[in-house]
C-alpha cells in the first residue's frame, strides 16, 4: 500500500514550458515536503508546507488539505531543472513516507 | 551551513562481509534515519532514530542493524553483507515537523 501517489512518473518538456507535478496522499499528515534530486546526487528539501502556497524563485508549491493534494510547479523551466522530484508527507511528526518520484527532463 | 556528512560515497565489499555506515549531522536534530534507493521503489526506510540510544524499524529492517551512542551519530551495521543488499543508502535527519535533510549516499556494491 502506497500513501503517497506521484503524477507524472516521467516528464519531459521544452525549455521555458510551465511544468506541474502532482502528489496525492492518502492520510491525515502534519507536513508535506517537495524534495529534489539530480542525478547522481543527494536530495535536497525544496519545500515543506502545511498549508496554503509556497513560492521559492521560479517553483511554486501548493496544498489542499481538504482534497489531500499537493502539487509542485516550475515556471519557465529550464535543462538545469531536469531533475527527480519527490514528495513526502509526514505523519505523527517524524514518520515520512515518499512517493517514487517524478524524473523530469528539460530540453533546451 | 547545515550538513548531513555519510563516511563513504562509494564502497565495494564481499558477501559475508561486515559492513558500516557512518552519519553524522550537525545540526542538533534529534531525528536521524537510514533508507536505501533503488530503482523503481524509490525510498525505503530501513531504521530511524528520535533520540540517543532508542530506534524503531522501518520497512525493511531485515540484514541490518543501528547504533545512536550519539546524538550526532547514527551508524547502520550490515553484519553479513549480501548481494540484494547493493544499493544506495541515504541518511537523513530533522527536528520532529522539521525540514529533511540528507546526506550525499552511500553507494554500496556487494560482490
């Protein structure tokens, strides 16, 4: 059983596209993260939201408590964005459960 | 600048072997954990630790085993390595409802 549902697995898309990723989950959860990884790399953490919207540069993230979904935008991507992009959601304050991710390539 | 430092990048051993993978964060956080990545499955959790001394089992625990003398310190132990168990391991730690942050991976071939 997964608690936690990416869309799209894949994604390619041209330089400058707007890009969104979606996460649902399944649980009542006290955060949620967007974390980034490229290849060959550790991840790092982009966002950690509760609630509402985040906005960090050219990536967006949202949540909806109520519909149990999140997702992570990117305006103007660009190659330097192709990327894996994984969601996790927390639940009791230190259990995290991660989607499988979403790779992302962009193509200039 | 907050770091998660894993001992090793890479590491090649023999089945049968012991093996030991250090993690060591600075930032005071009481949570520490250790996954495996794999293709596909994405992040598993193998043990996590909320305090010194105490660890609870994640998913897949089997073939491993945790020490947290430390705060700062959390080591996983493959007592006798095998060759499902190439993989690459991640650490991690947060405050409870805290940002995570990993360390760089332990890249682990088991010939």
């Amino acid at each position: 059983k997964n608690e936690v549902e990416q869309s799209p697995q894949n994604l390619t898309a041209q330089e400058g596209e707007f890009i969104t990723i979606n996460c649902s989950y399944s649980v009542g959860i006290s955060a949620l993260h967007w974390l980034q990884q490229h290849p060959g790399g550790g991840i790092v953490s982009l966002f950690m939201l509760s609630s509402g919207k985040k906005k960090h540069g050219r990536l967006i993230a949202t949540i909806n408590i109520q519909e149990k979904h999140s997702s992570l935008h990117i305006t103007a991507s660009h190659p330097r964005d192709s990327a894996v992009y994984i969601c996790a959601v927390v639940i009791g304050g230190n259990q995290f459960y991660f989607g499988t991710g979403t790779s992302l390539t962009v193509i200039p | 600048d907050v770091k998660v430092t894993q001992s090793s990048r890479y590491l090649v051993k023999r089945t049968g072997e012991k093996v030991f993978l250090e993690c060591v964060q600075d930032m005071d956080h009481e949570n520490m954990f250790w996954y495996r990545q794999d293709p596909g499955l994405g992040l598993r959790l193998i043990y996590f630790s909320y305090d010194v001394k105490m660890k609870e089992k994640g998913d897949i625990p089997e073939g491993y085993s945790v020490s947290r003398e430390k705060k700062e310190r959390f080591s996983l132990i493959l007592e006798s390595a095998s060759t499902n168990q190439t993989s690459m391991y991640l650490c991690a730690s947060s405050l409870t409802i805290g940002e995570l942050f990993f360390g760089e991976g332990s890249r682990l071939t088991v010939l």
